[in-house]
C-alpha cells in the first residue's frame, strides 16, 4: 500500500489533479498505464494527459467499450499486455473510464503481481458517484454480474466532472439512478432535491455529486467488509442486477443500461417494502411515478419475470441458498437480509408494469 491509501482519497477537478501529480512524484513507479475503452480513448485521454506532470514512461492500454466485455478474458489479455510491456510491482494503473473499465481494471491491478497500485480516473456519472468508490472490483461470469473480483480501493478517486460533457443522456441517467438509491437509503432531503431536478447539467450535478460520493463514502467507511451496513447500497440491485443479467444475455431484447435495470429493481424493491416493512404506500407510489417519469418502463413478460426470479440464486448477498433483499422501512431506512417469497415478487412486477410503456 502506498501513502496516499491512508485519508479519503476522493478528489475533485483541478484539486484532483493537483493530488494525483503530487502522488505520482512522491511514488517511485517504474511506468504508468492508463487504461481506456474505445470511447474513453477518444473522450477522455487528451484531456487527462494534459494535465499529467510526469516523465515515468506511459503506455496506453484499451479495451472494447461495452460490459459485455467485462470478462476474464479481457483481464487475461490485459496481463498479457502488461507483462509483455514491461509491467512489474512498482506500475501504477490508472483507469481511465466508466465502471466497466474501474471495475476491470481495479480486478486487473489487485491481481496483477500479486497486486500493484491503481488510481480511478471515473468518467461516467455512475462510475463518479458509485463504481469507483469503495473498492469493489471485478467481472462477470458469462451473464451474470460480478461473480469474480476482490475488495481492494485503489489509492485514490479522481473525479473531473468536464468529462461528463461527453457523456449520452442515457448515460447520465444511469448513473443517477445511484445517485436516487443514495436517497432513498440515507437521506429523504437529496431524493427530493434530485427528483425536482429539470436536466441534468453538470453545473446543476456538481454539488449533487459530492453528496452522493459522501454518502457513500461513509456506509464504506463504517463496514468496509460488507457484513452489515454496506449491504443496504445494493437496494434495488437484487432485481436490478438479475434483469440486467437476464437482458444482457439475450441479443433479442431491448439493450439494457446497468442503472435502468436497477430504477426497474427500486420500484420492486418499493413494492416488497411496503408489502413486508410498513414502507408508506403514498412514497412506494412516489417512487414509481418519479422513476417512470425519468426512466419509462421496461416490458417484462410473465415467462420472463419467471427467468428473472431464477437469476435471483446467483445474487452475491445470498448466503446458504437463501437469497437476501435490502427493503426500506421508510426512506433513509433501510433493512437489510430480507426474505421475499417469489409470490410476492410476481405480485411487484404487476406493480411496476401498471404504468405506461417507454414512449
Ligand atoms: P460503462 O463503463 O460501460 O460506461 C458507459 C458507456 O459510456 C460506455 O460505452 C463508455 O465507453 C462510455 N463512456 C464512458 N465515459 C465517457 C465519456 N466521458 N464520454 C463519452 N462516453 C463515455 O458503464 P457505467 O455505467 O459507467 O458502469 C457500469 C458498470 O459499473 C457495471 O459493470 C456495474 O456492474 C458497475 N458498478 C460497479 C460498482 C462497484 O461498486 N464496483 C457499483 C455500481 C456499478
């Protein structure tokens, strides 16, 4: 572990820069590799190399865009690579990207020589206010979703929020969806705030941002480990990650963004909560409403609401078979290791298909 490890290790904008210029003179690294995809290659690796003050040797290392390529293969190439080009314990990896590539690429550090430093560089909304943040590493396994990885944070969070001037509208809606799971579990005032949003700009993001980064930051910080605590981040992501899976792997349907498939799985998680916790029918309604607002309806038949369920064995929460829910007792309280018959979970599907399709 290197010095910077230690205190919180988010920074913003030119601050950002400031930290990472001054880390990388202090650390003696032999090379630096910045890892991009296809789009961040082109969107973002001008403008971070301009900001570089360094002459350690770099090498650019790129993958395909995409979380169908967040497999372990793409990690097996990227060793290759790195050995190939020289890389041994004192490289730091830079990871130049959305989640896909922070995910990857922080699996690709933890493991590569037993481990050598990396420094995320997020350039999504969803990587600046979630992925990025508390280490969580890793790939997924055919379709389902991060069966294989590690908790190790990487040394610092670099967050420039001009990168998000590239970004699709599609894009920044995925990622604010974490930003809403943010309130939902920790903090009624910002799920308010966020759902009187009218666009969402980066001027009007930036503070928002910064909440979200210290709310999660803090669940983090108090179970690291995810015994407790830490689970509560994933409401919503029981269902959601299972639709996500279960869209991913079928070129037929509908391309589904990680933080739709997860809007989709808080409206369920609504439903189950006020069925099994007391939630407020009038705030399960409310989330409903303001999450169709902004992200419509996906059509989910009963054949594959069926399928869905059965992902639900691969969730990583389950422990012995039993398969574990975050559900909400009101918002900002969340309940973790929850049991939820399958019944139940059909009966939220009805719920959440009343609404109109997408237009
Ligand atoms: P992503 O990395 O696929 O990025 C989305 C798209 O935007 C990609 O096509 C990418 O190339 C492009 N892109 C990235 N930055 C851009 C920019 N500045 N301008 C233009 N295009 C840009 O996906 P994501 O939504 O950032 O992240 C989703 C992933 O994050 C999933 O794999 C999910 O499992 C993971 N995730 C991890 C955690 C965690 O705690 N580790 C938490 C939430 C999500």
């Amino acid at each position: 572990m290197t010095k910077a490890s230690a205190e919180s290790s988010v920074f913003f904008n030119e601050k950002g820069y400031e930290k990472f210029n001054h880390f990388i003179e202090q650390e003696s690294f032999t090379k630096i590799f910045v890892l991009v995809d296809t789009n961040t290659h082109v969107h973002c690796l001008a403008p971070f190399l301009q900001q570089l003050e360094t002459n350690i040797p770099l090498e650019i290392l790129e993958i395909d865009a995409g979380e169908e390529n967040k497999t372990l293969d793409t990690c097996s190439s990227l060793w290759d690579t790195l050995s190939h080009l020289g890389g041994d314990r004192k490289s730091l990896l830079v990871n130049l990207g959305g989640g896909v590539v922070t995910d990857l690429g922080g699996f690709v550090a933890a493991a590569f020589k037993r481990g050598i430093a990396c420094v995320h560089f997020p350039t999504t909304l969803l990587a600046m206010v979630d992925a990025a943040l508390g280490g969580k590493n890793g790939v997924n396994l055919g379709a389902l979703k991060n069966q294989v990885g590690v908790i190790k944070k990487p040394e610092m969070v670099i967050a420039d929020t001009s990168f998000l001037g590239t970004l699709p509208a599609a894009e920044m809606r995925s990622g604010l969806a974490e930003m809403l799971k943010h309130g939902l579990i920790a903090d009624e005032d910002y799920w308010n705030r966020l759902n009187s949003l009218k666009e969402l700009g980066i001027t009007d993001l930036e503070d928002l941002i910064k909440e979200s980064v210290v709310i999660k930051e803090k669940i983090v910080k108090e179970d690291p480990l995810e015994k407790g605590l830490r689970k509560s981040l994933n409401f919503g992501h029981t269902l959601g990650h299972a639709i996500e899976s279960f869209f991913l792997v079928d070129p037929e349907k509908q391309k589904l963004l990680h933080g739709e498939a997860v809007a989709a799985g808080m409206v369920l998680a609504a439903f189950l909560s006020s069925k099994l916790e007391g939630f407020p029918i009038h705030k399960r309604d409310e989330i409903r409403n303001s999450i169709h607002s902004m992200y419509g309806r996906i059509t989910i038949s009963i054949e594959d609401q069926e399928k869905i369920i059965d992902l639900l064995k691969y969730d990583k929460k389950n422990e012995g078979g039993k398969i574990n829910f975050v559900l909400l007792r009101k918002i900002g309280e969340p309940v973790i290791d929850r049991e939820v018959p399958n019944s139940l979970i059909l009966e939220a599907f009805r719920f959440y298909l009343a609404l109109p399709e997408n237009e």
